[in-house]
C-alpha cells in the first residue's frame, strides 16, 4: 500500500474523511489510481431518489368550491335566473285585464225629464294573445333559457382554461426549483468532499475552484428559480384562495397518467370539439333566440284585439246599460320594418355562427398539433437526458482515472441538468396542452347536476377525467335560414 492510500485510510478513521456511505467523495489527482476507500462521485446531476414534481391536475374537491365562489360564474348564474325570470314573463303573456270607472252628472232643463241625474259607467277589457303569438313568445322563452345556460356553461370553461393553465405555470416553477435545489445541495456536498481532498493533496487547488465555482452558480440559479415558483404559487392562492388547500400544488396523482395520453387523430378532435365546444353552443343558442325573435316579429304583424264588456247607469238609474266593447288595431309599416330587421339579425347570428365555427375548429387544431409537438418533444429529450446522464458517467469515470480534467466533468454534469431541466419543462409543456384539449373537448368538466340540487351547486362541473371515446356526430351546421 502506498503512503497515499495509508494517509487516506487514517483520515477515514479519525474522521477526517466522510464514510462513502455518508457523503460522496471526490476523485483522486490526475493520474492517481481510485482506491477501495475513494467513494463514487455521483454522476446524476442530482441525487437519487429526487424525482421532481410530475403533472397533474388539480383536485376535484378544490375545483368544486372553486367554481362555487367564483365571481365570474356567480354573475352567469344570475343572469341565468334572470333569463329564466324573463322567460316566465313570456310564457305567462303581457296581456292583463284593464278595469275602469266613469262617474257623471247629466243635468236636463226641458220637461218632462227636467233635473239633475248621477250616472256612472264600468269598463274591463283585456288584450287577446293570439296562437301564434304565444307560440312565438315560447319558443323566445325556450331559447332565452338554453343561451343563458350555455352562457353559465361557456364561462366555467373559460374559468378552468385560466386556473389550468395558471396551475401548469405554477407547478413547473414548483418543479424547476426543486430540482434546481437539489442540484446545488448535491454540488454543496461535493464542494466539501473536494475541500477536504485538497486538504489532505489529493486534489489540486484548480479543481476546488472550479467545483466551488459551479456550487455557487448552482446556488444562485436554485434561489432565482425558488423566488419564480413563489411568486407563481403566490398569484395562483391570491387569484384562486381556494387551492391554497392545496400549498404543495401536487393536485391529483391520478391524472398524472391521464396527462401522457397522446392527442387523438385530428378527425375524432374535430368531432369533439363541434360538439362539446361551449362557445359554439352559445353561437347556436344566439341563433335560435334570433329564430325566435323573428318569429315573434311575424306574428306581431298581425294585432292583437282587445275585448273587454262594460256595465252603465244613466238617468239616475233609469236606464241600465249592458255592452261589449271589441278593438282591433290596423297594422302599420312599422311592423313590417320590425319583421325585416328581425330576420337581419337572424342572418348575422348564422354567419357568426359559421366564422365561430372555423374559429374554433382553427383552435382546436393548433392546441392540437402543439400538444403533439411538446408530446413528441417531451419524449425525445428524456431519451437525450438519458443519453447525457450516460455521457455524464462516462466523463466521470474519465476524471477518476485521470483522462479528464474536472472542467470536463462540471460541464458534461451542467449539460446533464440543462438537458434534464429541458425535459421536464417539455414534460410540463405536454400536459398543460393535453389537458387543455381535454378540457375543450368537454371531457373534463361534464355537469352532474341533480334536479334537486340548488341552483349554485347544480352548475358546479364533475372535474373527473373521462376517457376519450370515438364520436361519430355533429351538431355544428348552422341551422337554415327561416326565410
């Protein structure tokens, strides 16, 4: 055994060195054989065991109280019970009887009916709807109540749009600086290990400067990545308090396997969207209020009469009168002008309707072939992240055996944990946007409202992932023109 290997035997046994079971050692001099004492100096940029946070989605229970407090959805659910109030007003009808009463005095000043006579008169009348009226006026009901339904709907979409994505931000903050933290207490530890190598000569000064060099980059880069992910969690409690609940934003391990789902073929995505899409249900619900509005115009072409029957005395009760009382009003142009603009409008809400619809299905395959790009991306840098890391233990054999100097092995280990820290982040990437195809495909916020439940909690969402099935219909065509 030579001097060396007995100086390094010694140290370990009055503690002056770590056990390599405790803390990982650095490498020998450039050109000095490893020893059965010299510990490995752990090739992954950081240590096993710390697998960083894995997409997922937030926890139903969270996003149910969220969508319950949420201003956004309170407001539509208001003006939902508002459309619904307006709706029962056109159901019952306007018409509404109308009592009135005349008093007089006759005064006569020829005989033989000379004298003073008090008479009075009473009056009830009432308009008459006409059939096609009231049809008219229920079908504006009907579609008042589907729009502002489809409205409360469309906005919870909107709403889990913005926390999903918030959630995504702040969970690869989250993840960026745990694995940042790690990869600076794994340098932190080999600092000290090189330290005390120097220490005793079985390091040069060069490589201690150089590994303490990189723990402080790697300190500064886990304390800048660490204040992003707080200021992240931070913006997503303060906008939604709710998943505060939540402090460690690990969401559902559930749907961590749901989030690797690839996207499916652009033909079933179309077929989804066209009939989940919340937008293009409330274009649809547009058209049919401008169907019905059309209609009510049509019909008000014709007026409506007004009957009513009246009761009089005259002559100081002398003559008793008994009549019915019928008015019919002419229709004008005004009328006709009315109908026109009514069917104005019902072409404009059908052309809005067919550019939402290639809006929409524009959007859909762009969130399409963006998820499948991070998907595939994802998937070939963690095999480059794999490839690094065997890189990274290849150069680490080299510096042990003195084939590389320790520069060499800093910046395959720095390549290592970008190419990791790339990974995750397409990772991440790839999951925000399968989720936001989920999420627009309707197959993550379904109603499972009760009858009997309350208004508030009947508009809260089953967030529960469902799984994609083939569907083979569309409701998007825009519906003909009535004219």
């Amino acid at each position: 055994m030579n001097p060396l290997q007995v100086l390094v035997l010694v140290g370990a046994c009055v503690g002056a060195l770590p056990c390599a079971a405790a803390a990982p050692s650095s490498t020998p001099r450039p050109g000095a054989a490893a020893t059965a004492s010299d510990a490995a100096i752990p090739a992954s940029p950081v240590p096993e065991g710390s697998a960083p946070m894995q997409p997922t989605l937030p926890r139903a229970d969270l996003l149910h109280e969220l969508l319950v407090q949420a201003p956004s959805l309170a407001e539509a659910r208001a003006l939902r019970d508002a459309a619904d109030a307006r709706g029962d007003a056109l159901r019952v009808g306007s018409q509404e009887f109308t009592a009135q009463a005349q008093l007089q005095q006759r005064r006569v000043d020829e005989p033989p009916d000379n004298g003073r006579y008090a008479e009075w008169q009473l009056l009830l009348n009432r308009p008459i709807r006409l059939p096609a009226q009231a049809r008219a006026d229920r079908d504006l009901a009907d579609a008042l109540a589907a729009q502002s339904r489809d409205a409360l709907r469309s906005a919870r979409r909107d709403l889990l749009d913005q926390v999903l994505r918030a959630w995504f931000d702040a969970q690869l903050a989250d993840a960026d600086a745990e694995l940042a933290r790690a990869s600076a207490q794994a340098l932190q530890r080999q600092a000290d290990t090189v330290r005390r190598r120097q220490g005793l000569g079985d390091a040069s000064r060069l490589e201690l400067d150089l590994v303490q060099a990189e723990q402080a980059r790697a300190s500064a880069a886990a304390l800048l990545a660490e204040g992003r992910a707080a200021s992240q969690r931070s913006a997503l409690q303060e906008r939604w308090p709710v998943l505060a609940a939540d402090a460690s934003l690990r969401g559902d391990p559930a749907s961590a396997e749901l989030l690797r789902d690839a996207p499916p073929d652009a033909q079933a995505l179309r077929e989804r969207i066209l009939d989940h899409s919340a937008v293009l249900a409330q274009a649809r619900a547009a058209v049919r209020q401008a169907q019905a509005q059309a209609g009510q115009a049509q019909a008000a072409r014709t007026p409506q009469p007004t009957v009513g029957a009246y009761l009089g005395s005259d002559r100081g009760g002398r003559e008793r009168i008994v009549g019915l009382q019928l008015q019919v009003p002419f229709g004008g142009p005004a009328r006709a002008a009315g109908e026109r603009a009514a069917l104005a409008e019902l072409d404009a809400a059908q052309w809005r309707l067919q550019d939402l619809r290639m809006r929409v299905l524009e959007q859909a395959q762009s969130l399409r072939a963006q998820a499948l790009a991070q998907t595939r991306a994802a998937q070939a840098l963690a095999l480059a992240a794999r490839q690094q890391q065997t890189a990274l233990e290849r150069t680490q054999r080299a510096w042990e055996l003195g084939e590389a100097g320790a520069a060499d092995w800093l910046l395959a280990r720095r390549n290592a944990l970008d190419t990791r820290m790339q990974a995750l982040q397409a990772r991440f990437d790839a999951s925000r946007m399968n989720a936001l195809l989920l999420l627009h495909e309707g197959l993550l916020d379904e109603p499972t409202a009760r009858p009997d439940m309350p208004s508030a909690a009947a508009s809260v969402p089953q967030f529960s992932a469902q799984p994609r099935t083939e569907s083979g219909t569309t409701s998007a065509a825009p519906p003909a023109d009535r004219r």
